[in-house]
C-alpha cells in the first residue's frame, strides 16, 4: 500500500510540475497584434503583414462601390475586385480573362 501511494504522489508531482512549466511558459510567451486584430508570434511577421495589409487595404475598401465604374483602384478594374470579392472565378474563361489581374495581384503580394 505504501509503494502505491507513493507512486501516485510521485505521479501528482510531476503533473504538477509540467502544468506549472506549460503555465510559466504560456505567460512570458509574447505576441504581436496588427492593427485589425491578427496575432502574430514575431515582429518579423507582423511587419510584412502589415505592410502587405496597408498595400491591399484599398482593395477591400467600401468606398469601392461608390466610386466610378471606370476608375482602377492601384491598377485592378471594378469587376475583377467585385469577383475577388464576392463572386470567385467559377470557370477557366473568367480566370483567362483576369490572367494579368490575377498577375498583378501576385506581384503585389510578393513584393
């Protein structure tokens, strides 16, 4: 009976101990916030997303609708925005037709 109740205490023990390692780590763990709310584990990344977001952040605006039919906003036409918006692209003749949108988008992105 002894030994049982010293292995359970040996048990308890240790899972206490790395509950109380997992805890300690959990709180000194920081974390970066962008200014939409993301979470990111490293400055490096929550700078290249908020660049990303400030470059694309016209794209989503709704001041899009309002404006003119035939204005580019940053070089993208109304109706590809509304289809990477909302609609998609249901068929390779849409994507065809936006092939130098879609170009552009990546180039975007990836600079």
């Amino acid at each position: 009976m002894d030994i049982t109740l010293i292995a359970i205490a040996i048990f308890i023990l240790v899972a206490i101990v790395f509950l109380a390692l997992y805890l300690f780590k959990s709180i000194n763990k920081k974390s970066f916030t962008a200014e939409d709310g993301s979470v990111f584990d490293s400055e490096s990344e929550l700078d290249i997303y908020q660049k990303l977001f400030d470059k694309t952040k016209p794209l989503f605006s709704s001041d899009i609708e309002k404006g003119s039919a035939s204005q580019p906003i940053l070089g993208f036409d109304k109706s590809f925005i509304s289809n990477l918006k909302t609609e998609g692209f249901p068929d390779l003749k849409t994507v065809v037709k936006y092939r130098k949108q879609i170009k552009l988008l990546s180039d975007l992105i990836n600079t």
